[in-house]
C-alpha cells in the first residue's frame, strides 16, 4: 500500500488515474484489521463519494453503499 501512496503523491490531481489509485488505495484500507485504519479509509472513501471532480465518483458511490450493506 505504501508504493501505492508513492505513486498518488506522485501524480496530479488532474491526471485521469490519480482517482482510480485513491479509490484503491481507500479500498485496500479498508480491508486491514487495524480499526484506525480501516476508519480512515471509510472516510476517504467518503470524500471520493462526494467529489464532484472524481471521475471515478459512481464507482465510489457503489463500493460506500456497498460497504453498509
């Protein structure tokens, strides 16, 4: 995961994949065991689900309701 961030702050925010790796990023955060992490990647993949710049928002949208389901 830590490559993964690498590559994130590496990128713009107007790149088109740098949504796609937040998106995983928040994801993969989500599968760990540590509550403090698996809390900060919910809340990542809230701020995804909500920026209207994220191209990659609908697939946000589905993993968040996803996840309460």
């Amino acid at each position: 995961m830590s490559r993964l961030q690498t590559v994130l702050t590496q990128l713009s925010v107007r790149s088109s994949y740098y949504y796609n790796y937040a998106l995983k990023i928040a994801l993969l955060k989500l599968d760990q065991t540590e509550s403090t992490v698996k809390e900060n990647g919910l809340k990542e993949l809230d701020a995804l689900a909500h920026d209207l710049k994220n191209n990659q928002r609908d697939q946000a949208l589905y993993e968040l309701g996803y996840y309460y389901f």
